[in-house]
C-alpha cells in the first residue's frame, strides 16, 4: 500500500470490479458460504461500503457491510451490521490494506451511531486483536449454514446474548 491509495465510497466502482476482485480474494465457492445465506438478497450499506483505489484508479481492496438481524427465541428482534467480506487483492495482501479499509468503515459507523453492534465471520486472532470482535456473545446464535462457532464474532454494546437465528434485516 502507497501513500496514494485512497478510500473511496464502494458505489463509485463498477460492480464488476467489485465481483473480480472477490473473486481473486476468495476461493471459489464462495457464494456458497454461510455469510452469503445470512446476507441473502438485502442491499448492503452503502455508507459502510468502501474501496482501496491506487493512484490509476485500480481496485486494490474493499470491504462491505450488510443490515442483518437475530430474531431471538423469545420474539425479540436485534438488528446488526454484518461486516464483510473484506476483499484485499493477493499481490496486496499483508500489507495493512485490510486493516486500513476496516478501521475507515469503524470509524463511519460510529459517526453514523451503527456500531453498537456488529458481527462478522473471520478470523479471531485479528479480529479480536486489532478490532476487539469477539465470540464471548455468539454463542446460542443460529445461522442458514454451517459455522466455525470460534469464527463467529460480534463487538458493541447492543449485541445480543441470547439464542436466536441470524438472518438479512429489512
């Protein structure tokens, strides 16, 4: 990463990119995964949205944010920001691209008061690390697909700790 990458609202990328670079980050099959079913169709947020940009104007990473929900067993519903996928190119990886796009998209939810509660699949040594997400919450949740229950993260004062299913909000 240069000093010249910028951050950049997602929407100002065409989609494609957008889906190449996914598909350059990911594995194949990833569509399949349980954070796509989670998501489902829902639009994502744009304000949480953001794209590394080089200084021609290539995409360099990105990362996403979606409105999701856990319906709890009593009746109750808890609405969520379910961040990712954060989508680094490899020839870019490891270099503080990701951290930088998740630490600009934390700080736009706080301005936006979205970050009470958040939740995420990954990587709990970096993300608990450098991002205080943890599972100490997840728990009892249930997803539309398989997990790794120590993947399964949350941070914010409203996430829920209680059982329930987690699905798209809206």
């Amino acid at each position: 990463m240069t000093e010249t990458t910028a951050l950049v609202p997602l929407d100002r990328v065409d989609p494609a990119a957008v889906e190449a670079l996914l598909d350059r980050a990911f594995p194949p099959g990833r569509q399949a995964r349980t954070a796509y079913k989670v998501r489902g169709t829902v639009a994502a947020i744009a304000s949480l949205c953001f794209a590394a940009l080089d200084e021609d104007g290539a995409l360099l990473g990105s990362i996403q944010c979606w409105p999701v929900a856990l319906a709890d067993d009593a009746g109750g519903v808890h609405p969520m920001v379910m961040v990712g996928p954060v989508a680094v190119a490899p020839d870019h990886q490891r270099d503080g691209l990701g951290r930088r796009l998740l630490t600009h998209m934390l700080a736009a939810a706080a301005e936006q008061g979205l970050d009470r509660a958040m939740m995420l699949i990954g990587d709990p040594e970096y993300y608990g690390r450098f991002f205080g997400f943890t599972a100490d919450r997840t728990t009892d949740w249930r997803l539309p697909g398989p997990v790794e229950r120590h993947r399964l993260l949350a941070r914010g004062p409203d996430v829920p700790a209680c059982p329930g299913m987690l699905s798209a909000a809206g």
